[in-house]
C-alpha cells in the first residue's frame, strides 16, 4: 500500500470515527430531550390531575353544600306553612267556640290586658249582638280588681272576634289574629315544638 493510500485509509477511518461520534452524541440528546419530555408531560399531566381532582372536590362539596341549602329552605319553607296553617285552625276553632266558652276566653283576655285607669272596650258587630247579660259586670269586677273601670260601648269595631280596648289615646287590638301576631315568635316556638319535637 502506498503513502498515499495509506493516507487516505486514515482520513477515511477518522471520518467514520467522527460520523460514529456524531451519531452518537446526537442518539444520547435525543434520547435526554425524550426523557426530558417524558418528565415534563408526566409532570404536566400529574399537575393537571391534581388540579382536575382539587376542582372536581370543590366542585362536589359546592354542590353539597347548595343541596343541603336548598332541602333547608324548603323543610324551613314547609314548616312555617304547616305553623301558620295551625294558627288559622287555632283561630277558626276559637271564632268556633261555644257561646259560653267564647266568652269565658274574652274574659280570660281582658284579665291579662285591663289595668288601672278608665277603660272602654268595643266588640265585633256579630259579638256585641250576643254579648250575655251578666258579661258587663264580669268585665267591671275585673277592671276593679287591678284598681280600673270598664266601659262596654255599643259602637262595633272592625274585628271579627276578641275586643279593642282603649285607655284614652292608648289603643289595642285584642282580636284573637292580633294577639297571635303580637306573641307570634312564642306561639311559633311552642307549636314548632309540639308538631316537630322527634324529627
């Protein structure tokens, strides 16, 4: 083999080397970007689960938390429907009353609201028409226990039941609606109580 041949082997040997070495480094880069890539993605797809996850979390528990809400209101809702039905029965059951019964119950009022001083009581038109006979001096014995009197006037108020009973420029309403709305918060307990204790 000539110099020259020889020469040329070596060049030819050391291209080859350097292709080699070319290919190589390249093959290893790719495979680090492939690597690198795998990595990212992965990371990329585990942020994106977690964030996915914690959305889908939150997402539940509002809707949980909007059914819970929503089901209160309407048990809310339902009760105070049922109450203030109760209380329309309590009413139509008083106005329902025996005449003397009824009366008795006007008495029982007037005994927690008569006071000292002058007293004058107006009825509905319907119960000044059957007022009972003795009911005046019924009225006036309560009025002097407490140190007051009682007037019972033949002008009608505009209430279907119970009185309105005025101590000069003090007016009030003592119709059976009006006393219920008065103690309304206590009522609503005590009935709330009695139709839902257990539940």
């Amino acid at each position: 083999m000539s110099g020259l041949d020889e020469i040329l082997n070596i060049i030819n040997q050391q291209q080859k080397q350097t292709e080699n070495n070319i290919i190589r480094m390249a093959e290893e880069k790719a495979r680090g970007i492939e690597s690198e890539g795998d990595a990212k993605a992965a990371k990329a797809y585990n942020d994106y689960m977690k964030k996915a996850s914690a959305k889908a979390e939150t997402d539940y528990k509002n809707a949980c938390n909007s059914a819970d809400a929503e089901m209160k209101r309407k048990i809310l809702k339902c009760r105070v429907e049922i109450i203030n039905s109760a209380i329309e029965n309590i009413i139509e059951k008083l106005d329902g009353l025996p005449e003397s019964d009824y009366f008795e119950m006007i008495l029982k009022i007037a005994k927690r609201k008569l006071h000292k001083g002058n007293g004058i009581i107006y009825f509905g038109e319907n119960d000044l028409k059957r007022l009972p006979s003795d009911f005046s001096e019924k009225l006036t014995a309560i009025a002097s226990e407490v140190g007051g009197t009682v007037t019972v006037l033949d002008r009608t108020a505009e209430i279907n039941d119970g009185f309105i009973l005025e101590y000069g420029l003090i007016s009030e309403n003592c119709s059976f609606r009006a006393i219920i709305e008065s103690e309304k918060d206590g009522i609503r307990d005590t009935l709330a109580k009695e139709l839902f204790s257990g539940r």
